[in-house]
C-alpha cells in the first residue's frame, strides 16, 4: 500500500476571519468633530469597554494595606506592600522612595510590568534574584528605579498571572519569569470577565492606595509600562481619568494584525467583541485631552507585519482627538531606532513637564 501523501493544502479560516474583521468593526471608533460629540462618544466608548472587559462587574471592597517589608537599596528605599483589589484578592507592591528628595507631597509613577519579567521585580530593579539583571539589560526592564532616582514616589505592582500572582499552572521558583494569563482568561471568560478588565481594575485600586498616602499628590499620578505594562497604562488610562499623564511602550498598533497574525500573542490582549467597537487609537482616544507620551521601536515585531504602518495608523486616530480638543502639545511619539524595550529617554522630562516636578 502507498504510503499516504502529506496535505500540501488546508482549509484554514483565516481568510473568512479577514473578511469578517473589515465588515465587522469600530461601531465606536472616533468620529467625533465637535467637543460635545467628543464627550457623547468617550462616555459611550468607556461604558461598553468596562463591560467587555467585564470591569463594571469587579468587586469594591476595603483596600486593608500592609506593609509587609522596608529594604535600604541606596539612594531609595524599596517597601514591599499588600493591599486587597477585591474581596481575598491581593495585590504585592514594591513601593520605591528615594531618600534624595524627601518631604512634601510628590507625584506618583504606576510602573507596571510586562512580560518575561518575573512581575514588579525587575521593574523595580531586584537585581539580586538571578534572571533579572539580564533582562534589565536586555530591555532596559528597570524603569522603576529610574523614576525613583529622579524624585518620583513610584509603585510597581504585580499584575494577575505575575509574580506572587501566578495561578498554579505557573508557580514554582523555576517558574518565575513564565506568566499564567491564559489560565486567568480561561476561568474568567465563563463570568464575563478578562485578564485586561483585572489588570485596569487593579491599576484602579492602586489609585485608591496612592490617594490615601500622606507623601503622594492625588493629583498627580502617572502610570507608565512596557510591553503588557503598556496594555496595563493603556487600559487603566482609557478607564481612570485620575491618571494624570500616561507613557505607553511597545505596545501601540492596529489589533487586526496582532489579532489575526502574531498567532504567538499572549491572551491578556483578546477581549471578546472588542474589534466590533474600536482598535487600539480608539481607546487611547480616551486618554485625551491628558498628556501622553508613546515609545515605539522601528524593529519591534509586536507592530505587526506592517511594521510603522500599522503604528501610525493608530497615532492619526489619536491625533484627530487631541487636535480637537486644542490638546496637540500633550501627545508625542518617540520612535527610536531598535527593537522592543522601554526606550525612556523622553520619558522622565515628559513627565516632569506635565507633573511639574
């Protein structure tokens, strides 16, 4: 008997996908020429993305904080805090405060983590836990300790699935820098939920906890991430008007590539329905008319297969808003030559200048 040839053609869906992504989109997208359309839309737009997300379904609760350590690490001093997000829900923080600049009310930096990155720990620059080092040197992962240095109150969260967070099909020492999104996803689906919709509710009570701290401003709070810590700032920012000003690095592009193409993206991206009411500029529309800054390398391969294309067509969409609003000197762009990493050179002087620090 011959042996059986292999299949040299599939029936794949892909291309009936394609089609339906370019019937089926942006019932939501920003249209608005007007300030009073512009306002009818984000309350519209915010409304339905807490609900895909399933944020409007998440559980207030007290914060309960505890301070759980407090780390001499030179010119700052590294806290490791617990507050609760929800009920029996908690939440480790690395807090740093550099010794530099003490008293007064200063302004606070959110620095969520992405990927790869064993959670708040190499943000916050724990470079005596082995793995760290090399991936603060690969993608100038500590940015953290660089806001710390210079003067800002920065707290650098765990998110779900990271960390001390991870679900117990990533815990373990050997473990550390694996994340368990997929899990959460999977278990938050069947109730509505979604690993971005925990991600900017947890960015949310973090708000709550800085509001509450005797050396923060509650009026100046910044929120600036690479990679998933860009998801994090984009999500939290879009969501929270108490987020003062935004950095978003490494994750800026068209979803329609990432969604059909990168098939190796983490699943903390997919939000059931999103793509029938807005891409990626859309939400970032909402951040308007707050200052914000955008990293993008040329060879970051999340921009998709496009490449730069695929950012700026976003960047138009964010630019429309900000124009209307008379807010074009709040919005930048720094696109670098090199791969996917936090950038920051125009970062801490954007965040002094809106900050006022």
């Amino acid at each position: 008997m011959a042996e059986k040839q292999p299949r040299r053609s599939y029936f794949t869906a892909q291309r009936y996908l394609e089609r339906r992504f370019d019937k089926e989109k942006g019932k939501l997208a920003f249209r608005a020429k007007t300030v009073e359309e512009w306002r009818i839309w984000r309350r519209r737009l915010r409304k339905k993305l807490m609900a895909l997300t399933g944020y409007d379904t998440m559980m207030t609760c007290p914060l309960i904080p505890r301070v759980t350590e407090k780390v001499e690490r030179g010119t700052y001093i590294r806290e490791r805090v617990e507050i609760q997000t929800e009920p029996g829900v908690i939440m480790p923080i690395y807090v740093l405060i550099s010794k530099e600049h003490a008293g007064g009310k200063r302004p606070a930096v959110i620095a969520p983590h992405g990927h790869d990155s064993g959670g708040k720990i190499t943000v916050a620059g724990c470079v005596e836990i082995p793995g760290v080092a090399e991936r603060i040197k690969s993608y100038n992962y500590d940015y953290g300790v660089q806001f710390a240095k210079e003067g800002f109150a920065v707290f650098c969260p765990d998110a779900r699935g990271f960390g001390e967070r991870r679900e117990w099909t990533g815990q373990g020492d050997d473990k550390l820098f694996t994340s368990t999104c997929l899990q959460l996803n999977q278990m938050a689906y069947p109730v509505g939920q979604t690993v971005a919709g925990m991600w900017a509710w947890d960015i949310s009570r973090l708000i709550d906890y800085i509001q509450s701290r005797e050396d923060c401003d509650p009026r100046r709070i910044e929120c600036a991430g690479l990679s998933g810590g860009g998801l994090q700032t984009l999500w939290a920012a879009a969501l929270d008007s108490r987020i003062s000003c935004a950095v978003i690095s490494g994750y800026f592009y068209g979803y329609k590539e990432s969604l059909l193409k990168l098939s190796n993206n983490c699943s903390c991206n997919y939000v059931p329905h999103l793509w029938e009411y807005a891409d990626m500029g859309d939400i970032a529309a909402l951040i308007a008319p707050r200052p914000l800054l955008i990293e993008t390398g040329t060879r970051d391969p999340l921009n998709g297969e496009s490449g730069l294309k695929n950012v700026e067509s976003q960047y138009r969409i964010v630019k429309k808003a900000y124009a209307l609003l008379k807010a074009k000197d709040k919005l930048a762009h720094d696109i670098f030559e090199g791969e996917h990493m936090w950038h920051g050179l125009e970062a801490v002087p954007w965040m002094k200048k809106w900050l006022g620090k």
